[in-house]
C-alpha cells in the first residue's frame, strides 16, 4: 500500500513538470522583437514553440493584448482576447482587437496547447508601440528648412540628357530647440523625419544606433519617418534637441569636381518632428517642428550620396545642441512643404563592424595608401592630429594602378572626403551623410 502511495504521489508530481516542456518564445510584430512606430492598422503577430520532445504541435492557443503591463499581468486583455482558438497556426496572426490609437503602447502575450493534451504557461510580455496613423496625429508639427529651394531649379528626373549648372549653393543646416520637462517623465517618443539624411541627438547625445536614416523613397509621393524611444536621455527640467541634415538621394548638388551619376533634387534638406513626452500623472507634452526652431549652418560643408562628404572642424559651434547654448545670431527656421509621410517599416542601417587597414603604405608623390584588405560598404574614421586650416582628403577606392595609387575608375570619380583641421590636439571624424564602396 505505501509502495503504490509513493507512486501515485511522483506521477502527479510528474504531471506539472512534463506540461511546462512546452514553452512559447520568441514572439514578434510584424516580424520584429518589440517595434516601435508601426503603423499598421491590424499587425501580424507570431511566436516559436519550444520542447524538448520530439513530434510536439501546437493544437490551440490564446493570445491576449492589453493597453497596460498591469492589467496583462492580471490576465486581462482589455484590447484583446482571443480565448481558446483550435488552431496550429503561429505565425501572421493578423490582429482582430479594438482599435489601435496613435502613438499608444500595446503589451501582449500568448499561450498554447499541443498535440499531447500540453498546456504552457504564459509567455513573456511582449509590446509594440504605434506610430502617427494620419496627418492630424503630427499635432501640428512643421516641415522646417534652412533656406528653399526655388521650384524651377527642382529636378526630379534621374537624367535629362543636359549639361549641369554648376552652384556653390551646397546647404547643409542643423536645427534645436529648448524645451523642459516639469514633472515624472513615464515615457517619452520622438517621431521624426529629414530629407535627405538626418542625425538626432538630445542633450548632446545621439539618438538611436541607425546611420543613414531614414530609409530612401520615391520623395514626391512619401518620406519615411523614424520612431526612437528617448525616455532614458531625457532629464527632468531644461533640454535641447540637435538635428543635422544631409543631401542623400533627396538633392544631388552639381558641383565641379564631383561625381553626380544622378540628376536629382526635390529641393534643399528639411525636416518635421514630433516628440511626445508622458508623465507619470497620466498628463503628456508635445515638443513640435515650427517655426521656433533655430537653425544655422552646420560644419558639413558638402554632402552627396555619390560625391561624397566635407567637414569644416572650424566651424563647429560648441554646445550647440546642448541647453543653454546661445542661438540669437541663429535664424528661425523657415516652413516648407513636405510629402506624406509613412513609418520605416524596413530595418535601420548600422555599423556593424570596425576594422583597421591591413597595409600602409607611402607613395612618392606624398599620397598614403591604406589597404583595408577586402572590399565593403562602408565609412572612415579619421583620427589626426595637424595645424588649424589644414586639409585631409581621403578617396575611397576598389582597385589600385600598377604604381600603387588608387583609382576609381571601376566606380565613378572624383568621390572623396575631406576634413578641414581646427588644431586642438587629436581630432576624430566619421561622415554622418555619405558612405562607399570601397576596399
């Protein structure tokens, strides 16, 4: 009798064990690992079913969406219950809730059944963040420019057969903004976008890890819009936004001495910015691009996506995304038009690898060969040291010529860096608006 006690007694202990062999990870929007600025109306959800055991299936699942982490916790879906569903499928599951709003957070989780009468538990929370669904979700946000472009110079043909006419117009400006924060931050977002290029930074910190955004589009009928999470640079009280822009494909200068292959501009860089501060106390702040915003040139002196990128360290301006600066000889910025706008739903570009030259060498004629050894798209970082007003130039290239200079005559030239020293000890630069091919 006691034998067959102390076996009833393992086997149930067995039971709870052997169900949690099923377990529901990896879950995804869209395909992507917690998104944020998604502007799908009805986003595909999916997840990974993990076991230890062979020939295991989902038979049934439950998927719940809640507009809080707390009540997800509790197991309530107020946006979204799915109850039991009869079914194997885990991947595109195509939200069937309550409407989703602008800008809000959502949390979900999931759980399943398998094919062995299993059931796992909870998964791990997961969440996506909307984006600006339409026009009136900017809050009134401005197209801001440095300076426009005049209609009858826009040219929006990728060749037309004519000369170039040439211009020493090659605006690049940056933009700020003050703002304070009074109270508890819970969360802060900023939506934002700038043609060709842009770089964000707040608080004199750059936001995100991307390069090169946003992503290209056809800029007569959409520019793309990027979403960063900046609740973690923000401080209570005073701050200030920093925006540089770049040419990209948007404006293509022609200026002598650079390659161009394309003929395209849809007009000087621009940009548009909504940042949406959420208190604790259930209140929010909207910080937006309007005329209130100063704008200056900046030391990027030249920028084209084939030409390459110049930087004058000379005419940097120290604080100038920092709170406090002083800005009253900056002017205020201009408002422009802009195209629809719709979020990048495509993966930012990233640098993902650093990697130094394999061989240097110098040539007679003065010039140094570094040989990075494989070809790769790619941008320089240059760390020097010279007098005030001297000049680097670097050309990237694939191919080097019997004397061991570089040539770009495979790729298209003249395309080339160049950085103007401002003397202060080791000064270190990356381009922000241009990378190549090169090896």
């Amino acid at each position: 009798m006691s034998k067959l006690l102390i076996f009833l007694c393992l086997f149930l202990f067995t039971v709870p064990l052997f169900a949690q062999d099923i377990k529901v990870a990896r879950l995804s929007c869209g395909y992507r690992n917690n998104p944020i600025g998604i502007d799908f109306v009805s986003p595909d959800l999916s997840w990974k079913l993990q076991s230890s055991k062979h020939n295991v299936m989902q038979s049934a699942y439950q998927l719940l969406v809640s507009g809080s982490l707390t009540n997800l916790n509790k197991n309530i879906g107020d946006v979204w219950d799915t109850k039991k569903v009869s079914s194997g499928q885990s991947i595109q599951i195509q939200y069937k809730g309550a409407k989703l709003l602008s800008a809000r957070t959502y949390y979900w989780k999931v759980r399943v059944w398998d094919n062995l009468g299993n059931e796992s538990a909870w998964s791990n929370a997961a969440f996506w963040q909307m984006g600006l669904l339409s026009g009136e979700d900017w809050k009134g946000a401005k197209w801001i420019a440095f300076e426009k472009l005049a209609d009858s110079n826009l040219d929006i043909l990728p060749t037309d057969g004519k000369k170039d006419k040439y211009n020493a117009n090659n605006i690049l400006p940056m933009f700020r903004k003050n703002f304070s924060v009074s109270k508890a931050i819970k969360k802060a977002t900023a939506f934002i976008s700038g043609l060709g290029h842009f770089e964000m930074t707040l608080n004199g910190e750059k936001v995100g890890d991307d390069f090169l955004a946003p992503g290209w589009s056809k800029y007569d009928k959409e520019a793309l819009y990027v979403t960063y999470d900046i609740t973690s640079q923000l401080t209570k009280g005073n701050n200030a936004i920093g925006v540089m822009l770049g040419n990209g494909f948007y404006h293509i200068p022609p200026v002598k001495g650079r390659y161009r292959k394309l003929k395209v501009s849809y007009g000087y860089p621009k940009m548009i910015c909504r940042v949406l501060v959420e208190y604790s106390d259930g209140t929010s702040a909207n910080i937006i691009s309007n005329q209130s915003w100063k704008t200056a040139l900046s030391p990027v002196t030249f920028s084209s996506i084939y030409g390459g990128e110049d930087y004058n360290a000379n005419l940097e301006q120290k604080g100038w995304n920092l709170n406090g600066f002083d800005d009253q000889s900056w002017k205020s910025a201009l408002l422009v038009d802009g195209p629809k706008l719709n979020a990048q739903k495509e993966e930012a570009v990233k640098v993902f690898k650093n990697f130094s030259a394999q061989s240097i060498k110098s040539l007679p004629n003065g010039e140094w060969v570094y040989d990075m050894g494989q070809n790769s798209s790619a941008i320089i970082e240059l760390k020097v040291r010279g007098k005030k007003g001297d000049t680097v130039r670097i050309t990237p290239a694939e191919l080097i010529k019997a004397d061991g200079s570089v040539t770009q005559k495979n790729v298209g030239g003249p395309s080339y860096f160049t950085y103007v020293i401002k003397g202060e000890g080791i000064e270190t630069w990356r381009p922000k608006f241009f990378y190549t091919g090169f090896r």
